[in-house]
C-alpha cells in the first residue's frame, strides 16, 4: 500500500489549500476527490453535472423545504463562485482565540483579490449602489477573486464556472500541488479512517466501485459534510449535531431601467450591518434554470414568473444563521436536516425590507417583486472549532485533522472562500511543524 506524508480528502479551498502549501514543502502528499474533473461548464445542464443530485439536494422533512448547495468535483464548490472575497471576520476567530491575520494577507496575494474596474462591475451594479447610497446607506464596490485582465464586461458567468479563467478556484492551487508532486485522485469517495492505536494512519473507500486504501502520517477531512460520516464511523459521534448554511435569499424586481442578468455578481453591495445584525447584502441573482427551480419550490403559482428571467435586478441578503439542523451523513438524497430560526427570519425580513427599498429606488413596481425562498450556498460548522477540532484543527483521534468550513465555530454570513484558504495555510505551518 502506498505510503504518503499527508492525505487530504475534498479538493475544494480547505483541501487544495493544505494540499498545495504540503507539496511546496516537499511532502508526498495525496488529494482524493470524489468527483471528477469535468470542464465543460458554462451552461446550466453542466454545472448540475458537478453537483450533489444535481443541485437538488433538500433537507429532511421535506416541508419546509431547505435546499442547500453540494459541490460533487475537483476544486469543490469554488468552481461555481460568485469571486467575492471577503476576509475571515475577526469577531468569529477572537471568540476562539485564532488570529488569521497572517495567513489572510498571505491568502489575499495569491487569490487575485481586487477591485474590479467601473466597466467590470457594470452599469446596473453603479445604478444600483447610487441608488442604496442616495436611501442613505454605505454601498461601495466589493472585492473579488478576479483577474481583471481576463474578465470581460456583460458578463456574469462566474456561477456558471467562468470558462476563460479569470476567477480564482481552487484547481488552481490542486494544479500547483500536483506540479510540485502532490498526486490526484479523483473519482475516490473516502469512506472510513483507518486507525491503529488511536491514531490515525490513512483512509479507505473506493474508486469507481473498487475497494482504495491509502496510508498516511497525517490525514485532513476536508470535505465539508462528508467529514461527518468519517468522524462518527471513527467514533468521533459529536460531528454534524448542528449547522450552518448562512441562509440567503434573494429579492428581485423589474425596473424600467435596468436589469442584473449579464453584470458581474455580488460587485458591489454593503457590510454595514455585519456587526450589528448579522447580515450583508449584495447584488446578485439566480441564473434562469435556478431561478425556475427556485420558484417552483415556492409554489407553482409563481412559476409563469420565470419569463422574466432575464429582466429581473436580483439582490441577495445572507445571514449569520443560527446553529440548528444536524446531518444525516448516511441519506444521500436529504443529507441533513434545516430550517431558518425565529431570529434567521427576523435578519432575512430586515434584509429583504432594505432591499425592496433599492429596488424601488431604481424603478421597480411592488407587484414586479419577488421574494424567493431562503436557501444554503455554505454547509458550515459541522465540526467546530472547540467541538469537534481544537485551535489546531485537530480531532481528539491523533493526526486526524479537518480543514474546511466545517471547522468556523459559528456561521459566518459571509462569502467562505478566504477564510478557508487562511485556515488551510495554517494548517499546513503546524502539520509542517510537526514533521520537524
Ligand atoms: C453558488 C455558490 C456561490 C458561492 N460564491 C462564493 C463567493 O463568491 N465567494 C466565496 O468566498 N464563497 C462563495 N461560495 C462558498 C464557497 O464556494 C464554499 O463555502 C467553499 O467552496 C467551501 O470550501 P470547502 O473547502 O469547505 O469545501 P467544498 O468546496 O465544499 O469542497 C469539498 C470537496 O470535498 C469533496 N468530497 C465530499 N465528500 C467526499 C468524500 N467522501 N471523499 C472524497 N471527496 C469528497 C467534494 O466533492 C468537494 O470537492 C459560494 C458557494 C456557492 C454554492
């Protein structure tokens, strides 16, 4: 059996982050993925290709109905970001005594982040941020994981995977492990940790139906709800118990002049209510196919609405929901359970009312509006930070580390990507540190 340095499970920003960062220190390390690498994306059948159930993934019971987002392929749901970065909040990782400072800035040079230029963010974004400041609110342009040189404007296929390469996904960091000698497996669903002794030295599952088995010094979950499963089989039983999803939920209106189908997403928008009441809002808005999911989950009244879906001027607020819910790592097809608390509905309602007042603002008739229903882009804080891994990330079963969103210890409302990518590079300081 092959014997590596580091095994990391989930080649999404956590996974591909510790991956990278071992590969550049000269481990030999090992990246199972259970999805493939699928490139054709840019139209809606292919990026359900590269989702759990095809994106379709509900909780349990049915009503009221929580669909929460699942990536299933190399480079995990970074492949379908929007591309805003947002750094790790402060006031999260005080609360468990992390300070990612360092890591962040080291994080934020080799993701892209910037502002994109005026003709980028486009027109309907500036409209749209004039209009929220002349109400009397802070919107200011956003950063992004773009490269503005490969961006184009009119455009909003970040979601859509961005076929030109201008945002940043976590393949990239994979591609530059496996340049410095990490080695891929893809197609590789990794079931259980083989322990000896109470330590962890690797992993096994199978790889198109064969049974794998990889030996490893350290292992790294990073495989967003999927750790749960491992963690309990390893008798680890606390993992999944509760969750986040930072809630979202879009607005969407029909203004006489302006729409948001073809503008960069979330490019501009405001934080000023982060740290008083949990929530951000930003411009952004289902794709067509998403959109006609998202309304018949809603009711099929409102279905006829998706004619429009190229005139709507979308708006998302997204929330620091509360933990609630638990995982049930052995259903495929209702993997967890979820709903919004109270004080989840109570954020959702005071974004939503701000952002019908935009809406307004740009021309859009009260009848045009549409409120979807709140659903999950972020699985997070199955395994928390002094829960179910200490500061180190480690579990209580030696060598077994996870490094993912699963690790925040509480939602963080926020876009997850620079987080993670903080968390992974400092991970693999101390895994580092402990090879010495
Ligand atoms: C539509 C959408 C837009 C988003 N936009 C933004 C944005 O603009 N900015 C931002 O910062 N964040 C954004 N996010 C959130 C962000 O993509 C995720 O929070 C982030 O990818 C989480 O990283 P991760 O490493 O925790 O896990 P994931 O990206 O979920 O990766 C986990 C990986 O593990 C693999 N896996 C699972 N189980 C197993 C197993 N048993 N064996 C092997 N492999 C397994 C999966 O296939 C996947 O590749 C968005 C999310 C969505 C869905």
């Amino acid at each position: 059996m092959k014997e590596y340095d580091v095994v990391v499970v989930g080649s999404g920003p956590g996974g591909a982050t510790v991956a990278r960062e071992m590969a550049l220190k000269g481990r030999k390390v090992l990246l199972a993925e259970r999805g493939g690498r699928w490139n054709w994306l840019g139209n809606t059948i292919s990026v359900a290709m590269i989702l759990q159930n095809f994106g379709l993934t509900v909780s349990k019971p049915l009503l009221p109905m929580t669909q929460v987002t699942i990536a299933d392929n190399y480079g995990g749901a970074s492949t379908l970001i929007c591309g805003c970065a947002m750094p790790p909040p402060k006031k999260v990782f005080d609360e468990v005594g992390i300070d990612l400072t360092a890591e962040a800035e080291e994080a934020g040079k080799d993701l892209w982040v910037g502002k994109l230029p005026d003709e980028l963010v486009g027109q309907a974004n500036l409209r749209l941020m004039e209009a929220a400041n002349d109400l009397g609110y802070h919107w200011d342009k956003v950063d992004k994981f773009i490269d503005a040189d490969k961006c184009i404007p009119d455009c909003s296929d970040c979601m859509m995977g961005c076929s030109r390469g201008a945002k940043w996904s976590a393949r990239f960091y994979g591609d530059e492990a496996m340049a410095n000698g990490a080695e891929l497996a893809l197609h590789t669903r990794i079931d259980d940790i083989i322990v000896e002794q109470g330590k962890a030295v690797g992993v096994k599952g199978s790889c198109l139906g064969k049974p794998v088995s990889f030996h490893a010094k350290r292992v790294v979950l990073s495989s967003g709800i999927g750790n749960t499963g491992m963690l309990r089989r390893a008798g680890i039983q606390e993992a999944g118990r509760t969750f986040a999803v930072d809630f979202l939920q879009f607005v969407g209106g029909i203004s006489p002049h302006l729409n948001t189908s073809r503008v960069q997403p979330m490019a501009v928008g405001t934080l000023e209510h982060y740290e008083s009441d949990g929530f951000v809002v930003l411009p952004v808005f289902p794709t067509w196919s998403q959109l006609t999911v998202l309304l018949a989950m809603k009711g099929l009244q409102h279905l006829p609405k998706a004619r429009n879906a190229f005139r709507y001027t979308g708006l998302m607020v997204k929330i620091q929901d509360d933990l609630k819910g638990e995982i049930h790592p052995d259903s495929r097809f209702f993997p967890f359970s979820k709903e919004p608390s109270h004080d989840d509905k109570l954020k959702l309602a005071k974004g939503g009312e701000i952002m019908k007042k935009v809406l307004r603002k740009v021309g859009a008739s009260d009848d045009s509006i549409v409120e979807l229903n709140p659903s999950g882009a972020h699985p997070s804080a199955t395994c928390r930070i002094g829960d179910v891994v200490d500061t180190r990330l480690e579990t209580a079963i030696a060598n077994l580390y996870c490094c993912d969103a699963s690790v925040v210890p509480k939602a963080l409302g926020l876009p997850v990507v620079w987080t993670v990518v903080a968390l992974g590079k400092r991970l693999a300081k101390h895994l580092e540190s402990t090879f010495q």
